[in-house]
C-alpha cells in the first residue's frame, strides 16, 4: 500500500523541520552581528605597518611607524600598507567564515559571507 501525503514521516516531520529553520535563523541573524563586531589586525614591515579590519570589511585604523617614513622609497611603504590591508581583510573573512559556518552547522550557504 503507497503513503499519501508528499513528506516521509508525516507532518510531525514538517514541525520539526519548520522548527529547526526557525532556529537556524535566529543562529545565523545572532552570528551576523557578532561578525558585524569582529575585528582583525595585521602588520606589515616587521610591525612598521599595522592595519584593523572589522567584519564589515572596512578597515577601522592604519598605524605607521615613522620609521617606515622614507622620502626616498615611498614605494616600500606602499608595498607594506597594501600587505597589511590585504592581510587584515583575509583574516577578518576567515574568522567571518568559521562562525558563518558554525552557526549553519558547516551548511555552505552561498551568499551568506
């Protein structure tokens, strides 16, 4: 004899699907503002450079040792602000990620970070 109804298990399994999305949204919103918070600093230059990025991708402070300042080679202090901007915001996407991806249960939802 064939099941009627279009979900195995009956509806009691469409509640507590209904009920885990639920829960899952509440997660993914609570881990999108911690994200929104998170902040990752990188440095460039043996530490002559330091840049901060939030979560928000923005980068909230540079840093530069006086040191760094050279008339003669602005390049290098191009070269090492662009290093640590870079390595701020791959780390601030990394961290961004795992809790993404915690809050999801490793479920990659494309679009969410």
């Amino acid at each position: 004899m064939a099941k009627r109804g279009g979900f195995p298990g009956g509806m009691g399994n469409m509640g507590a699907m209904m009920k885990q999305a639920q829960k899952m949204q509440a997660e993914l919103a609570k881990a999108q503002e911690e994200v929104k918070t998170m902040s990752f600093e990188a440095t460039a230059g043996g530490g002559m450079v330091k840049v901060t990025a939030l979560g928000d991708n923005t980068i909230q402070s540079i840093v530069i040792d006086p040191e760094a300042v050279d008339p003669e080679d602005v390049e290098m202090l191009e070269d090492m602000v662009l290093a640590a901007v870079n390595e701020a915001l791959r780390g601030v996407s990394d961290m961004a990620a795992a809790r993404m991806s915690a809050a999801t249960g490793g479920m990659n939802i494309p679009g969410l970070v």
